[in-house]
C-alpha cells in the first residue's frame, strides 16, 4: 500500500470534498481519500499494483482541478 | 412577478452554482434563478402570490451560504 499527498489548488467548499473524495475513493485500487481544504491538499492511501498515481491524478484534474 | 437580486456569500464553485439554482429553481412559484458566482448575487424571479421572497433566502441559508 502506498501513501501519497497531492497538492490540488481549486478546491473551495464542501461540495468539492464530497466530489473529489467520492470519485476518487471509487477508482479501484484506492484505499481511503481524504481532502484537507484548507491546506489544498488531499491525502491518499492505495495499492499500486491495482491503481497508478497517475490515475488518481487524472481523475481529479477531470473534475476541474489542479494537481500541483 | 417580481424580480430580486439577493447578495449571497460563501458561494464559491461550479457545484455552489449547480446547488443553488437546482434547489431554489424547484421553488413552486420560482420562475427563474440565476447565479453570479464572481459577484456574490443571485437574480430570482417569482410570482410573489406563490412563494415568499423569505422562502427563498431560507431555501439559500438553509444550504449554508449567508444571504446579505
């Protein structure tokens, strides 16, 4: 299992959590996401035999969002 | 009908945007809903007969932004 913290800039209000943290937890591979709003960053847990970073990344920069 | 521009704050995102003018545009009585989301403002308009103007800056607080 991997840990990663992704700096993501766009995220402003609690629908935004909601949004990211449920698309992202549903990709497969994903253990548990956790969106820090303040500090603009999101917190993830997963398998990298099942899912890429570059995955989870792509899927929040489809959403609107920046992955720093 | 009657026309009102209401200041809203917390308003911060495409999902705010959705949100509100989802929610207040199912209002019976609500004829129309627009969100500026850069200005802070939303236009309603409404047949005052059907629905309150405080109706609709409930329906707004209630989702948790401050209307001014």
């Amino acid at each position: 299992m991997a840990t990663k913290t992704l700096n993501v800039q766009g995220m402003s209000c609690g629908h935004c959590v909601n949004s990211i943290e449920g698309s992202v937890g549903e990709l497969n591979g994903v253990e548990t996401v956790k969106v820090h709003l303040q500090d603009g960053k999101v917190d993830v847990t997963f398998d990298s035999k099942k899912v890429d970073l570059k995955d989870i990344t792509e899927n929040i920069e489809e959403q609107g969002y920046d992955v720093a």
